[in-house]
C-alpha cells in the first residue's frame, strides 16, 4: 500500500518499517537486505521508506539503535562482582543469534556512513563506555583497583573483545571466554599489582 500525498507520516509505518529490517537483517544479514525487501515485509510502498530514510545505511542504524541501551555495571560496593556480572550480561546478549547479526549489521552501516558510525557511538557505545569507565572510577576511590590505572583502556579492553568477537562470528563467545578476559583484565586492576610503567620504547632512526 502506498500513503496519499501529502498525507501525515503514520506512526504505526514507521514502527512496521524498523521491526521488518530488524527481523530481515536476523534473518539473512546486512548485505542482503534492500529497501524492496523492508518495503515488502512491512507493507508500505517503498517511497513511504525512502520519504524516512535516503538509504539502507541510515535505516538499519535507526532499527538496530531505535531504543536499545544496554545498562552499565550496578554499584554494590564490590567493583569486580559488579564488574563480572556486568560481563556475563554483555555476553549474554551479544551471544545471541539475533543481537549478534543486528550488532554486526549496526557496525556494517557505520561503515558505509560516517553519520552512522557517530550515532553508533553516541546512542550506544559511548554511554556504556562511560557507564562503565565511571563504575572503575568508584572502585579507584573507594580502594578496590588501583588508583593509577587505565581507566578508558580498561573500558576498552572489555567492550572491544566482545564486540571483536561477536563481529568475527566467534561461536567461542561464552561465559568461560568471559571469565578468562575478566580475570586478565581485573589483574593489573588490584590494589597489590605493579605500578603501570610509562616507559617506551625510543623511536628507531630511519
């Protein structure tokens, strides 16, 4: 079917349009999803798509990001307990079938665009990261990991090995996988470990 000119955008279209490119991309990934295909699936006409969205691109990161925001780590008072089980939440979602294929048709966008790389970060990575980031710093303050560390790389270190995997296709992507990262990373995170050194290697002459 195909909206009238000049008719107002219908609230219901645009809900039908996002959950049929979700359920698209579960099914057959990024590459094979076309605005025909969305168009069919949810029953509009494919100018009622184009009239929302200039591209695929655009339109699968609304879908993918359209109210997701995965919560940060709870504050026990114990940052390693909260920080596991964080984790072990993340994994659990991205081990997903259905999340791991939106994630890696998410990244798949951003690529194509760079204005879907910036909503990536600004509606999705970003605020975990700092969710994340501002839990450590509460555990730095209240003496539970040490006071000189590398917050952000640690933030990093979390995010980016779940995400890498889940965009390789990792079937390995589990909670053993996730203890193994979680005890290498909360190790240079105590209180008794050794000071991270600023020394570096000097730069060769060319």
């Amino acid at each position: 079917m195909t909206e009238g000119r000049g008719r107002p955008r219908s609230t219901s279209a645009h809900r039908a349009i996002l959950d049929a490119t979700r359920d698209l991309l579960a099914e057959n990934g990024y590459a094979r999803l076309s605005i025909d295909r969305v168009a069919a699936r949810a029953e509009v006409g494919k100018q009622t798509v184009y009239r929302r969205w200039p591209s695929k691109a655009p339109l699968v990161a609304e879908a993918v990001l359209d109210g997701s925001h995965a919560p940060g780590p709870a504050d026990t008072g114990d940052v390693h307990r909260d920080l596991r089980a964080w984790l072990y939440g993340l994994v659990a979602f991205m081990a997903d079938p259905r999340n791991a294929a939106l994630i890696r048709a998410l990244t798949a966008a951003a690529a194509e665009d760079p204005h879907d790389a910036e909503a990536l970060y600004e509606r999705l990575t970003g605020p975990q990261r700092e969710e994340l980031v501002q839990r450590l710093r509460a555990g730095a303050e209240a003496g539970q990991v040490r006071a000189d560390a590398d917050l952000d790389a640690v933030a990093d270190a979390l995010v980016g090995a779940l995400l890498y995997q889940t965009l390789a296709g990792n079937d390995s992507l589990s909670l053993r996988r996730a203890d193994g990262l979680f005890d290498v990373i909360t190790r240079g995170l105590r209180t008794d470990a050794p000071a991270a050194t600023t020394d570096r290697p000097a730069a060769e002459s060319p």
